[in-house]
C-alpha cells in the first residue's frame, strides 16, 4: 500500500471506528458523571432527585438509539470504502468522538422537518435565485452546479431535484460516509431515527427535550426519480455526484501550489483540476466561506472553476473558523471592521447583487 493510500485509510478507519466506539464514549461522558454525582448524595438528599434513576434510564436509551443507527452506518459503508475488516480499522482520537456531536446536529439541519426553516433560509434562498437564472426546467440538466462543503448533501439533493446536474464536494470522512449512507440506503421518509440533543445539558426547557428522537430523513432521495414523470428526457440518474477530498486542491487553479499547504501535484488531483477549469455555471456555497485558512485561496478557486458568464451564489458569513490562530491574512481584502470588502480582490469576479 503506497503511503498515501496507507495515511488515507488510517483516518477512513478511525473515523468509522468513532462510529462504533459512540456508544462507550457516550456512557462514559454522559452517563458516568451524572451517576457519580448521584452516588455520592446522602439517601435524603437523593429523595428530592426522585425522578433521576427514570432520567438515567432514558438517556441510556437514547445512547441505544444512536449506538444502533451509528453501527449500521460503520458496518454497512465499510464495505463500500474498502474496509471490510474492523479489526484492520485505526482506533479513532478524541476529536473524531466530538465530531460525532456536530455530525448529529447536522442531520437534524439537513434532513429532519426539525431543520425546515433553518433550511428555508439559507438553501431556500440559494434555490430560488438559481431557479429564476434558469427558469426552464427541462434545459437545467445542461447546468453545470459545484456545492462546496456538500456536508450531508441535502443542498445536493435540492438541485438535482431541480433538475440541474450538480456535484458536490466534500473533505470530512464524516459528513461522506454518512451522506453516502443516507442516499443510497434510504427506502421511506423518516427511515431513521436519533436522539441528537443527549449531549446539551444546558439551556434545555424540559428533561425529556434532551432525550427527544428526531426521525429523517423527511424527504426519500430515492423519490427523486419522480422528476421523471412530468420529464422524462431528464437523465436524473446521471444529475448527482459527490467528490470527496479538498476544495482548493480539486478546483483551485496551477499557481496555488505556491502559497497553499493543502495543494498537491498528485496526477489524479492535477487531472481532475485541468478537467474543471471553467466547468461550473453555478457555484453555491452555503456556510462555507468561513472554513477557509485562507479566503483568497477560495476565491482563486472559485473563479477558476466558474465558467466566464457564471454564477457564485454565496449564503453564510464572511467569518473565518480559524480566528486566533497564527495565519496571515490580506488585510486589503477586509474593511475596517473585519468584513470582507464586497469588491471581491481579484479580476473576474464581482458581486451584482448583495442581499
């Protein structure tokens, strides 16, 4: 196994390893303070807490209910990714257990009807303006649509509903493999269930709202195909594809290699960059601008890969995750408050509508 392929597999497996390792990591975070605390009471004290043993036992449930959805999707897609074997897997770190925590949350704001509004607002926006760009919807499939950060898909999903043929593009090994699942082994609305919310203790009404089950997803993408029906010329099994790996390293221009450490000259990543180079009529990015180490990178890659009469559809703030770390910005590309100037800082794109 080359070492590339050795260093991939090694953070694949841990990541499905985090998904089987949930459930100890879980009762060990969640359960065992609480129960010790509770030991640790005198028997008077522990009568005012009568409704405690009850709350235990619901939360050791809801960590059941996660434990049973988490395992299927580690045992089922390994085999998919080339992993078969648990016993070959790489032991998972601490921060792939934490990530389990936002893992679940985005499940609920992508694919429960929990997570409508929130989804109304930002992909709702994205949707409409793409749509009325490009009103006929028996030419869309010629419309080339790149979702950076895709996440779990469902913005994905929403295009190609629409018609457009759309690829999306993801790099964290959990936002992939749980999309993949979610896609391809879903037969009903509300399939699944989670219990997303065991992990917030605070600012939580009632007890029970933390034990709360959430089902998804609320919409099959196997349903999909009904687009068929009313066009049936539109080939919506070739509209999707999803593309794991860095956005500046699969759609950045030649030159970034320069000042970007995560740019590479590997044949398939070079490859893959020469075949996108002015691609895409639309690229939408939804909360995706702040991951960025390096928001000029971004942008290089995003007019790159944008063909010259296309659209970059933003929603999401123009902050950056990695605030505090040692990073060296542009100052020119920022207004005296921080923001981003809306002259974006390069030739090629520009900005005719901000909303």
């Amino acid at each position: 196994m080359k070492e590339q392929d050795a260093e991939e597999f090694k953070v694949l497996s841990s990541v499905l390893h985090s998904h089987l390792a949930y459930e100890e990591w879980a009762m060990k975070t969640i359960l065992s303070p609480k129960e010790r605390k509770y030991s640790s009471l005198e028997d008077g004290e522990k009568q005012l807490l009568h409704w405690f043993p009850s709350y235990i036992e619901q939360l050791k449930h809801s960590i059941e209910i996660n434990k049973n959805y988490f395992e299927s999707v580690a045992i089922i897609m390994a085999d998919s990714w080339g992993a078969e074997n648990p016993k070959t897997w790489f032991p998972c770190s601490t921060s792939d257990l934490e990530k389990m925590k936002g893992l679940m949350t985005q499940y609920v704001r992508e694919w429960s009807s929990e997570g409508a509004d929130e989804r109304e607002v930002s992909f709702g926006r994205i949707l409409e303006t793409v749509e009325k760009l490009y009103p006929d919807i028996s030419q869309r499939q010629k419309i080339e649509v790149l979702v950076p950060g895709a996440g779990l898909a469902r913005l994905v999903v929403e295009f190609v509903k629409r018609g457009f043929t759309t690829q999306g593009n993801e790099i964290s090994y959990h936002m992939l493999i749980n999309s993949n699942y979610i896609l391809n082994n879903t037969f009903c609305e509300n399939n699944f269930m989670i219990c997303p919310f065991i992990h917030k203790s605070s600012n939580v009404e009632k007890r029970n709202y933390q034990c709360r089950q959430i089902y998804f997803p609320d919409f099959n993408p196997g349903d999909i195909s009904l687009l068929n029906v009313e066009y049936p010329d539109i080939p919506v099994g070739e509209l999707m594809s999803m593309v794991a790996g860095g956005f500046v390293d699969l759609y950045g221009p030649p030159d970034l290699n320069k000042i970007s450490e995560i740019y590479s000259n590997e044949e398939m990543a070079v490859q893959f960059r020469n075949e996108n180079k002015g691609k895409f009529n639309v690229i939408a990015t939804c909360y995706f601008l702040d991951t960025a180490a390096n928001i000029i990178d971004y942008l290089k890659a995003i007019k790159y890969s944008l063909n010259d009469d296309g659209y970059w559809i933003n929603f999401g703030p123009l902050l950056w995750h990695f605030e505090g770390n040692d990073l060296e910005i542009d100052v020119d590309s920022l207004n005296d408050d921080g923001t981003t100037k809306k002259k974006i800082p390069m030739s090629g794109l520009e900005i005719p509508k901000e909303d």
